[in-house]
C-alpha cells in the first residue's frame, strides 16, 4: 500500500479514550431526541427498528457492505486530494500514538448506533432518503469534500434501511467503516512513525 505522509506527532490530540467518553455522552443525546420524534411526537413503536427476524443476515449484509466501503475510500485517499485533508484532519485530532484497536471499535460503536438510530430510525421516515443524507452530510461537513462523502455513505446507509427493514444492517456498516478506517489510518501513521514510544507497546 503506498505510504502517506503524516504530520507530526501533535501532544494536543485528543486521547481516544476522551474522545469515547465524549462520544458516548452525545450520543445518548442523540438517542434520546430519535426517542422524542419517534414515540413522543410520532408514537413510532421503536422495537420495529429492530426487527427479531433475521437479525444475523442483517448484520452480517451490513459489516459486509461497511467493509467493502471502508477500503474503496482507503484507497481514494491516495487519489483525491480533498479526501487526503480529512485524513490529515484526523491525524490532528486525536492522538494517534494512544490509538488501539479498542478504541476504533468504541468509537465506531459510540458514533454509529446512536447516529443510525437518529437519522435513519427517526429523521428518515419524515424527511425521505435524499433529505435525511443531506442533512447528515451537512452536520458533518468539516470540508467541502466531507459533506460529500458524508451525504454519499448517508445514501447508502438510508438505503440498507429501506432494503433490510430495520437498523440492524446500517448501524452494522456504520460502526465497521468507522472502526476500519481508523485502524487503517492508525497502522499507516505507525508505519510513518517508527520512532514513536507507541510502536511494540501497549500503550494505554
């Protein structure tokens, strides 16, 4: 895989366990205003999100489908410029160096259920596919190209909700890019930073 070139290490990144914690405290915000439209204002019974049937299949088409979109993006970075400036953007923000792969599953996890849970359990039955994935486009858009990006995965996303008839399957591929794409980003920086205390420790 050809090699990125990294910032430098930054002492001021967030530490992954902050970011966790943090994440963990907005999305249960999160879930709590999907519970407000949902049943309080729509009397939506959310048990439908996640239907008993073939829950497993469901899972399983998601991690597949995250997967699979994880590492056709990877390897756009390499091609597209304004993708590169997310991933510098993320180097900036966390502290890569404490970086685990615990991390990236939580913070997948903390960013993924309560996110789907939102936009494709309680906004997307108002607003539509096309609005919801631009309205998720816009509340992460960093850059330009992050709106995009964002907007696109919020289509497809949106859409395995349709096919699949639940949450199951979008909160599978959401959690999977986001874990994916940070353990990829994390093993590329230590490859750019042999010199780092983090490289054969566990860190903490």
């Amino acid at each position: 895989m050809k090699e990125f070139r990294f910032l430098a290490p930054r002492p001021s990144g967030y530490p992954p366990r902050l970011l966790v914690i943090q994440g963990a405290l907005f999305g249960a915000g999160m879930i709590a205003l999907a519970w407000l439209i949902a049943v309080v204002f729509r009397g939506v019974d959310v048990a439908t999100w996640f239907p008993r049937r073939a829950w497993a299949l469901d899972l399983l088409a998601g991690a597949l489908t995250g997967a699979a979109g994880a590492l056709g993006v990877w390897g756009l970075l390499a091609v597209v410029p304004p993708l590169k400036r997310i991933e510098t953007l993320l180097v900036r923000l966390l502290d890569m160096s404490a970086l685990r792969p615990r991390h990236a599953l939580l913070l997948g996890l903390v960013a993924g259920i309560p996110e789907e849970i939102l936009f494709r359990g309680a906004i997307q039955p108002l607003l539509g596919l096309v609005v919801t994935s631009l309205l998720f486009g816009a509340l992460h858009a960093v850059t330009p190209a992050y709106f995009v990006y964002a907007s696109g995965a919020g289509l497809v996303l949106g859409a395995l909700a349709i096919w699949r008839d639940g949450l199951w399957a979008p909160i599978a591929a959401h959690v999977v890019v986001d874990a994916v794409m940070l353990l990829l980003l994390a093993h590329t920086w230590r490859r750019s930073h042999p010199e780092s205390p983090s490289n054969g420790h566990g860190g903490p």
